[in-house]
C-alpha cells in the first residue's frame, strides 16, 4: 500500500516506471522476434545434423548388409567348385562364422537327397554362441528345413532375399537351439545345370544390428528403429518391441494415432520424411529414410526437449537478465531522475509556504542553467515582487488611513 501511494506521489518515480514499462516493451517485442527466429533456425539446424547421422547410419546399415552378400557371393563360388564334397560344406561353414563377427550363424542346405549317402536331410550349420563356433549337421523330421521361410523365400522367388526376425530352434536338441532372434540373407544356390539345389543363408543377431545401428545418435535421448517389410522392429532400443512386437501388432495398433498410423504406413511405402509427433508421450520429430536394397525403412526419433533444451535454457536465462536488468534499469534511474528534480522538490515545498503566506521563506540558490534553474530565477523574482508589492500597499494604505 505505501509502495502503491509512494509511486503516485513520486515524481521521479512514476518517471522511472514509466520508462523501465516502455524498455520492457521494447526489449519484450525484441527478444520474442529473436527468439522465434532462433528456434526455427535451431529445428532446421537439428533436423539438418539428424538428417545426416541418419544418412551415415543408413551408409553404415548398408555396408553392413552388402558385406553380408559378399561373402554369400564368395561362399557361393566355393561350395561350386568343391560341389561334391559334402564334409567341405561343413568346413566352409565353421570358417565363415569364425572370420566374420558381422555373422551370428551360416548354414549351407541342400535339398532332399542331394548327397544320398547324408540322407533326407543336409544343412552344415555354424554358430557363434559368443565362447565359440560351433559347426553341426542340421536336418530332422522335427526339423524339417526346406518347409522354413529362410529356406522357401529364396526357392519361390529364384533370388536373394533378406527374412523378417525369426527364432531359428530344433526340437529336442540343445546344441542348435538359439533363442536369439535373428534375420538372414538367404541365396539360392544354382548349379551349373541352371538348377535349384540348396540356400545359403547368413544370420545376423538382431541384438547385434540394433546395438550397431543405435551405437551413433545425434542427441542423448535420441534412438534409432528400422523397420522391416512387414512392420516388425529390427532395431529399437526396448527389447519388447524387437522380439515380440510389430509397428501393427494386433492391440497395439489400436492405440496409435492416426499421424503414428501414417508414419508406419509411409515407412512401408519406402517413402522419406520428417514427421512432429508424439511419440511414447512426448513431441519429437521422426525421421526416416528407406533402405531400398532390402525393403526395410530406418527412422530416428529426436525428441523435442533434447533439441530445444539448450535453446529453452538459453531462453529463461535471458529472461531473467532481463527482469534483473529492468529492476537494476528502475534503480539507477529512480536514483538519476530524483537526483536531478530534487531541487525541484525543494523549489515546490517553499512554494507551497509562500502560498500560505510566508514570503520571507528563503529560496535556494541555484547555478543551473535547465528549467528547474529558471523555475527557481522565477520564484525568486515573483518572491521580491510579491515582498515590494506589499510593501508598497502597506505604506499606502497607512497614508491614506493614518491613525
């Protein structure tokens, strides 16, 4: 209440505020101009760097995969030359295991009765379980092969192919269950009569790709996910969606939105973009580019508070200085302005005394030149005209009216 009745009554003051109002104004419409420009020019910049780790992370997902179909196209020449030697099937398999991390897993099979004396069933597999590589022949009427997609796909279509996830486990035998969940690129092997024999198919570890592909991500909170044709995550940083989920698993999609509903679709349309949307509850901007050699699609989720936090942290210490720097601003300008109209003050205090009629009261004497300096010249002029004016009335009237 005297904070409210001391700025109607101060001068200098209401001055003060008045000012410090206008300046925040200015500085308000400024830093609001300022800022709508940076941020855009922060979201350009962040898409732009995100753009490009994702084009790296694409290069990278796919020298990865034509490293995969090198060494199937290199496979393919030995087991041709060394056709009919079955045991150096097995040998082949174990080396190509054993001299490519990339690789989780290789199998060579053939079709039934290819190699009569092995029987129904010949497939040389070789594991790394992460000690060692072990090298087995796999093929069972629990295991029946050449009804598996790793090993139809190739068939039906005559050519390479890379599989969606897959646990890949024989019945009743330890020694070839894998739980891990894997993808292969599957070759048709044809022989010099122009005939389908067998596949080639090359395992990677999904885990393994996922940590690959996640390894470089441009913002902390940032991740990477690839889908593959049919929706299901290849990479993704929660294990549930790699190994049990889809983009469209059944109840799942039911609780996407229709923008997270498009973005899947575009995704398996091979398309390219950037999407705003929220994602696990929180806005972020969704990237995303195919991989046209294998079907799959690549996206990374960037989310809002990792590309404007430091912008947002930028923003509130400038508002800060700015509310400590007007308070300072209406100080040191109180301070100035009732500096400079305190003898203003003064002037307007013995004004209102000679107003009650007290003329003898003593004006300062002021050097200044301004109009506080010629408002006190005029008061002291006033004040002796007043003084001889009513001394002249007085002798007057005593003249006149004498006792």
């Amino acid at each position: 209440m005297r904070i409210g009745q001391r700025l109607r009554s101060s001068l200098s003051a209401r001055i003060s505020l008045w000012t410090v109002l206008f300046a925040a104004v200015v500085f308000i419409i400024s830093i609001s101009v300022v800022a709508f420009r940076s941020r855009n020019a922060v979201r350009e910049e962040a898409i732009k760097g995100a753009n490009r780790v994702l084009e790296n992370t694409v290069l990278r997902t796919n020298y990865i995969l034509e490293d995969v179909e090198d060494i199937a196209n290199n496979l393919e020449w030995l087991i041709l030359k060394d056709l009919d030697n079955p045991d150096a099937m097995m040998e082949y398999s174990h080396s190509i295991v054993q001299n490519n991390t990339i690789l989780n897993g290789c199998s060579i099979s053939f079709e039934p009765y290819f190699y009569p004396q092995k029987g129904n069933y010949f497939s040389a597999y070789s594991n790394n379980n992460g000690r060692y590589v072990y090298t087995m022949q796999e093929g069972s009427d629990n295991y029946q092969y050449f009804y598996l997609n790793w090993y139809m796909l190739p068939k039906l279509l005559m050519q390479p192919c890379w599989t969606e996830p897959y646990t890949d486990q024989e019945e009743g035998d330890e020694a070839t269950m894998n739980l891990e969940m894997n993808v292969s690129y599957c070759k048709p092997i044809i022989g010099n009569d122009g005939n389908f024999i067998g596949v080639i198919s090359l395992d990677i570890s999904l885990k393994w790709l996922s940590e690959t592909i996640s390894a470089v991500k441009p913002y902390p909170n940032a991740y990477a996910f690839l889908l593959g044709r049919g929706g299901s995550y290849l990479v993704h940083p929660d294990p549930q969606k790699l190994f049990y989920e889809s983009f469209f698993t059944p109840g799942l999609v039911d609780a996407l939105t229709p923008e997270q509903k498009q973005l899947g679709k575009d995704m398996l349309d091979w398309k390219e973009g950037i999407r705003r949307l929220e994602v696990d509850g929180e806005p972020s901007f969704v990237i995303f580019r195919p991989i046209l050699t294998t079907g799959w699609s690549l996206a990374i989720v960037c989310p809002e508070s990792d590309i404007f936090g430091g912008f947002r942290r930028f923003r509130n210490t400038l508002l800060l200085s700015l509310i400590l720097g007007l308070i300072l601003m209406f100080l040191v300008m109180y301070f100035i302005i009732h500096r400079q109209i305190r003898p203003l003050s003064r002037l307007a205090s013995h004004a209102e005394t000679m107003a009650s009629g007290n003329l003898d009261v003593e004006l300062p004497h002021m050097g200044r030149t301004d109009e506080v300096g010629v408002l006190n010249r005029a008061f002291r002029y006033m004040q002796v005209s007043l003084r001889k004016y009513i001394d002249e009335l007085t002798r007057t009237c005593i003249l006149q009216w004498p006792m």
